[in-house]
C-alpha cells in the first residue's frame, strides 16, 4: 500500500466510558481514557487497579495487563516504558491477553503505553499510565 493511500484511510478515536452522555464522555477524554487506532481494533490497558491514561502511585511494579481484539491478526504488541519498548510478543492471532511486569528500575516518574501492530499493517496504541514510584 503506497503512503497516500495509508495517509487516506480512517482512522478512530476510541474513548472508554460508562456513561455515553456528552458529560460523560468529555469526563473520560479528560481522565485520557482513550486510544486510537486506524481500524475498529479494541484496546484495554491496566496496570493494578488503574486504566490507561491514569496518573497514579505505586510503591512496586505491578503487571500491565493488556486485552486485544484485532480486526486482523495481531503481529506485534510492544509495551513502551519512557519511549523504549521493554516488553514485545508476536502473537499472530486475532485475540490477545497477556500480562507484563516491568522488571527494571521502577523508583521516579515513569509512563507506560502499548502499540499494536496487525498483519495488515493496521495499529492502535493506548494513552498512557503515569507511574510514580518512591
């Protein structure tokens, strides 16, 4: 597929909320519980208790549970830790459920995020979780 042909596909703006009001909506775009993607790929993140786009405290690294359902299958999931990817699987399957926890340095300010990357070449990717460790 060329580039413009890749530039003129849709892409989605995918926001997570349990009340499809306006409020609501606005309410978790602000708390970035949010993804994109460039097909209807479903994306959920968790670390603990915590979604995607949170901010929060943690005093060890707990495990980033992460849920796909591809349109496709997925070739490659990639769990990113301060713009290095630190966790990669190659799955192949449309549906994916894994969980990682980050063995390296934990204590300071981190942010984690996931990127997704199908067989035909379609991807999503989460909003970060901000991790602050003592």
């Amino acid at each position: 597929m060329s580039e413009l042909q890749n530039f003129a596909r849709a892409s989605y703006a995918m926001v997570y909320t349990a009340d499809p009001s306006r409020q609501g909506i606005l309410d978790a775009i602000r708390k970035r519980h949010t993804y994109g993607a460039t097909d209807n790929i479903v994306l959920d993140v968790r670390m603990g208790e915590h979604f995607m786009g949170d901010e929060f405290k943690l005093t060890e690294a707990q495990p980033i549970k992460v849920k796909v359902r591809g349109t496709s299958a997925v070739a490659r999931v990639d769990i990113i830790k301060d713009s290095k990817v630190i966790y990669s699987t190659t799955p192949k399957r449309q549906n994916v459920e894994f969980e990682f926890t980050d063995k390296g340095g934990v204590s300071g300010r981190h942010y984690y995020y996931v990127r997704v990357r199908q067989d035909d070449e379609m991807i999503a990717w989460s909003s970060p979780m901000f991790v602050n460790y003592p």
